[in-house]
C-alpha cells in the first residue's frame, strides 16, 4: 500500500517556495485554522523583495483578544490594504520579467470580496497550485471532529485521516516525540528546504520570500522547486518516501 503523507498547517498568504513543496510532497494538508491567530506571523502577510531588503506586506485584521482562533479571524476592510498592495506589487515587480503575464490574476485575488483570513490565504494559493500541479487534497481541522492539544492533535488528525506519515517542519524536532507518533502507527518525517537561486531584482539572491517574486521573475517551475526540498528521518537518514503524486510532478 502506498503511504498517506499528512502535512498539518496554518495557512499562510502568499506563501514561500518551502510552504508549496510540503503541498507537493503531501497526498492531504490540514489547514490548522484552529488555533490562536498570531498578527506577527505569516497568516496575514507575506516577504517582498525591495531595493533596501525583504519588506512584509501586510493585510490588516481584525484581532479582538488573545485568544482568537484563525478561523474566527475576519480581515478589516475599512481599510483600503487592496489599493496600497496592489501599488506595492506594481512598485516592487513592473519591471520583472514576468510581471505583466501573472500580475492580472493575483491583482483578481487581491481585488475580489473577502471577508475572511482563511478565504483570502487559500484564494492565494490558486496560482501556485496549478503552476506547480499540486493536487493533494485540502482539509480544514475545524471541519475534523479530531480534539487534543500540541503534538497530540496532529497524532490524532494523522490518525483519524488515515495517514501513515506526518511531514513536519524541521522545527517539529524540537517539540515532537516520534516515539509517540510511531508506537501509535504514524511514522514522523522532518522536511528542510534549500531555496533555489533564481535571478531577483535589486541585487543579491534573498531566500524565503513570497512565491510571487519566483513567479514574476522566472516563474514556477515544478522541477525547480522540488530541487530544494528535502526529507529527513528522525535518526537523521534521508528518505524519499512513495508518495501519489499529481500528474506531471517527477518524484523528489
């Protein structure tokens, strides 16, 4: 039987080259929306490239209390965040190679009526996918009827999904017990990401940007982003599991 690979995520917005490769590898990503909102990461923003150095791009939302959940997160239009990020886009990537083929379609997302955190990070996403052939499916955990806490919760949703490997960021090393995970039948696996030098504008190569400075610079190439991506044991060995694949990604 081929293994299900599992990634368990918040959602992020316009979200970098290691974010996408996680989608590519996984059959099923979890879009964790149900824990706390956190302004500083990278729900509601995104890195852009400027001539002074990486730059956020940021759209404002509304955050009532500590404790509120990303699902409950709702983006505050009464400020006018579409005009000032279509400006920064078109301020920052005009003269990108690819600016005027992809600019269109994400100035329509950024444009179109949300109301909601999680709807406008998804509708972020399209492009990407499709450039790239993601087809793992998605899954919201507030849809899930899947509780626990920490490193419990992701067992639990790997569990109740079927999944029979949970891909982690390389920070679950810090926090996760494989031995947890393994002796309930789920193997963990730890993904690194090498960016992929690509030429930029303003100067020196920056990781760990947007995708869509990749996409109008050069455009999103499979082949291209799945060179940087890498998968680790917890003893450290590499592995390239047997995953499905969407059409027309090669394997890793």
């Amino acid at each position: 039987m081929t293994p299900s690979v599992c990634v368990i995520s918040q959602p992020r917005l316009f979200p970098g080259l290691h974010y996408l490769h996680r989608m590519m590898v996984a059959n099923i990503f979890v879009i964790l929306d149900t824990v706390q909102f956190t302004p500083r990461h990278e729900e509601n923003r995104t890195k852009l490239k400027t001539s002074r150095g990486p730059q956020w791009l940021t759209v404002p939302m509304h955050h009532d209390s500590r404790e509120q959940l990303i699902l409950d997160t709702r983006i505050d239009n009464s400020q006018s965040w579409q005009r000032k990020a279509v400006n920064t886009l078109q301020n920052l990537y005009s003269h990108a190679p690819f600016y005027d083929t992809y600019a269109p379609e994400i100035i329509n997302i950024l444009n179109a009526p949300q109301e909601t955190l999680v709807g406008l990070d998804r509708a972020s996403w399209e492009p990407s996918l499709r450039h790239l052939g993601i087809g793992c499916e998605f899954i919201y955990a507030s849809e899930l009827p899947v509780s626990g806490r920490g490193p419990r919760l992701l067992l639990n949703i790997c569990k109740y999904l079927g999944s029979s490997i949970y891909l982690s960021g390389a920070f679950g090393r810090e926090y996760l017990d494989a031995a947890m995970f393994t002796t309930e039948g789920v193997e963990i696996l730890f993904h690194e990401y090498a960016y992929p030098i690509y030429p930029q504008l303003f100067g020196d190569f920056v990781p760990f940007l947007s995708y869509l400075d990749m996409l109008f610079n050069v455009g999103l190439n499979p082949a291209d982003v799945s060179a940087g991506g890498r998968l680790f044991s917890p003893d450290g060995s590499a592995v390239t599991p047997k995953v499905a694949r969407a059409p027309g990604i090669a394997a890793l």
